[in-house]
C-alpha cells in the first residue's frame, strides 16, 4: 500500500485554485480608453510606467483609439508590443445601434448638382 505525502493533497489544492485565479484575471481585458497609467502598466507586457504615461498623454493628445493597433502609434511602443499584447486589451465596445423605431434626427438630402445639358 502506497503511503500519500501529506503535502499532496495541499499542493493540488494550491494548484487549482492558482489556475482559477489565472483565468479569471486573463479573461479581463484592459480598456485601453478608460485605463489609467498603473492599470497599463499592470496588465500589459513590457509596459513599464514611462511607456503607460505615454499610452495616456496619445489618448489625451489624439482622442479614444480606435483599435488596438493604434497603440503603434505612440512614441516607443512598436508592432511587437502590440502583438504581444493584443489579447490583453481593448478599445471598449461599440456603440449599440438605435433600436427599432426609436427617433432620429431629420436631416434633408443634400440637394442634386443639376446636370448640364447641350
């Protein structure tokens, strides 16, 4: 009969729940619209404090992104980062469209250029 480490059982335990924890955290993306400096640099991978501050001076600078591989476009982030961390993060969800019936403002047409005739 095999005798059972009495750690086992602890160690199993510890196991589980760290893989729990793990995807838990890793099925929350970052926003990178909303997010603040520490949050970027917290969530994403090789995002120090002067990169994340210079992912928050862009968005202040240039509005929202308006897909993550905006995110190349700021000064010392390159196409690797962004690869790196595209599962990461987020630009928010899409506005919802209207729904059925609801008002929308009237606008009139433009009016048609009248065609030249010979």
């Amino acid at each position: 009969m095999k005798l059972i480490h009495p750690l086992r059982p602890l160690l199993l335990s510890l196991l589980l729940l760290a893989g729990a924890v793990f995807t838990a955290s890793a099925a929350e993306k970052v926003n990178i619209n909303t997010a603040d400096a520490a949050q970027l640099e917290a969530a994403l991978v090789g995002i120090g404090p002067a990169k994340a501050e210079a992912i928050v001076a862009h968005r202040k600078a240039n509005g929202p992104f308006k897909s993550v591989d905006e995110l190349a476009l700021v000064k010392g982030i390159g196409l690797k980062t962004v690869e790196r961390n595209r599962e990461l993060v987020t630009v928010g969800t899409p506005a919802r469209p209207a729904a059925a019936g609801a008002s929308r403002p009237q606008t009139k047409p433009a009016p048609a250029n009248p065609v030249a005739r010979r």
